[in-house]
C-alpha cells in the first residue's frame, strides 16, 4: 500500500451508507485513491455511471479542488439512489440522479468520466467518445489485469479493453492497483 490507511470523511460516509443499505458492490479504496487524484486534476463537470451507493462519486468528490467542479452521478435504482443522496445532501458540487446514465448524455462534456466495465454494451468507446471534452479522462474499473496481447478475459478475448486501448481518439493505457484488479485510463485527444 502507497498510501495512508486513513480514508476522507466522504468515503467514510459512503461506506456507513453502503453497510446500512446492505449494499457491497463498489469501488476499490485502489481505485478510489486513483480517482481522487485524478479529480484533483480537474476542473468543469465530471460524472460517475452507475453510482451504486455513492462510493466512487465520494472518492471523486474527495479529490476536488475547485469550487467551479461539479460532479454528476447517476443511478437507476431508487433505493441506492436515495442512499447516494445522503451522502451529499449539503453538498452543492455534487448531484445524484435517480436515473439510467443516458440522462447524463446531454449534460457533458466531461472532463472526468468514472464508468464500471460490467456492462461492455454501454461503455463501449463509440458509446462514450464524444461526451469527454478534449484532454478529459475515462477511468474504466473492474479489470482483471492481463499480460499479453489481446487481453483475455477467462478465454474469450476481452474486446471492451482492446477497444479502450486502440482507438485512436484516446491515448490509453492499463493499470494495475492490485494483484487482482486493473482499470483502463484513457485520454481523449
């Protein structure tokens, strides 16, 4: 571990929120550290697709630096939305919205885009090409980290991150944070 074992009082909050909703599907503290950092970059609208409980949007949330971002998150699930929200109640950088992603379409460009790789039909590069702003970033999650060329995923060929990685509108690269898990960061041109 690089980095101290303390964790923002967002994140904390979005774990409390998570334990009382019963939900355990979220982001990595590896990756999270990896997207606060990146949002400490930032500046302008960046979004979350997806938002579960609001764990990754916490993180992202725990990275900003200036008080003209603002953070978009979408979930589709009332139940987790609400929980979300709860987190950010009294925080006007951020909005969470009871709603599929698409609703996010029309409300970019973005400059940081946070997507979870589970549903390779809606994060597909065409799909998400033309809502990041130039120089904006896509962090994709929830690879499992590959040494060779194609990626694999079990014994199919992984074509989600092999799209990622070669399209020419973003220069693109894999990432391990764990032995056991890597994400896709990719740049639009």
């Amino acid at each position: 571990m690089s980095a101290p074992p303390d964790l923002p009082d967002v994140v904390l909050r979005a774990f409390d929120v998570c334990r009382r909703a019963g939900y355990v599907s979220f982001c990595r503290n590896e990756t999270g550290r990896l997207l606060a950092t990146l949002a400490a970059t930032r500046n302008g609208v960046m979004a979350e697709f997806g938002t579960g409980c609001g764990v990754g949007t916490a993180w992202l949330r725990s990275g900003v630096r200036d008080d003209e971002a603002r953070i978009l998150t979408a979930e589709r699930d009332p139940k987790l939305a609400r929980a979300a929200t709860e987190i950010f109640t009294e925080d006007p950088l951020v909005d969470v919205l009871t709603a599929d992603w698409s609703t996010l379409r029309d409300k970019g460009p973005y400059s940081l885009l946070f997507l979870d790789s589970e549903q390779p039909s809606e994060v597909g590069v065409d799909a998400i090409a033309d809502l990041v702003e130039t120089g904006g970033i896509v962090v994709l999650d929830d690879f499992w980290p590959c040494e060779q060329w194609p990626p694999l995923d079990g014994n199919r060929v992984d074509t989600l991150r092999e799209q990622w990685l070669t399209d020419e509108r973003f220069t693109a690269v894999e990432v391990m944070v764990a032995s056991d898990s890597s994400v896709v960061l990719a740049t639009r041109r």
